[in-house]
C-alpha cells in the first residue's frame, strides 16, 4: 500500500504505550490494519485527503505527519 509519504505514529489510549513510531505503510502494523478505524485512515491517505493531523477513537490515537513536505518561508 503506498501511503504517499505520510507517517504514522500509533498510540494506545489504555496504556498510552506508543505502539508504532513513524511507520510509513499501516500494513505494518499488523492486525490493527482490520479495524475500521485504520481501514478509515488507509482509504483517507489513498486518496490523499489527510493533513498532518491527530485522529483517535476510544482505543487509539494515530498522529500523522507528512513527510518530504518542503516548507516555504
């Protein structure tokens, strides 16, 4: 899956122990990818409407960045 450089952090609300730092395709994070909510997240990043952003639900927190992004003064 091409995730057209995003990244992703992935944080667990219960443990808030950070499961996946700075992955770049969700498949990588196993299992979690058949949640509704990551499968949300891989359509969103498909089809190029996300902006770094924090979204979450009542198990997760997924912190998106993108990367290779040039900043213009």
């Amino acid at each position: 899956m091409n995730d057209f450089n995003y990244k992703y952090t992935i944080i667990s609300k219960n443990s808030r122990e950070t499961l996946f730092a700075n992955i770049s395709d969700l498949n990588s994070a196993g299992s979690l990818i058949n949640d509704d909510f990551f499968e949300y997240i891989a359509t969103e990043a498909q089809m190029r409407r996300l902006g770094e952003c924090t979204l979450q639900n009542e198990d997760y927190i997924c912190i998106v960045k993108l990367s290779n992004v040039k900043s213009v003064a």
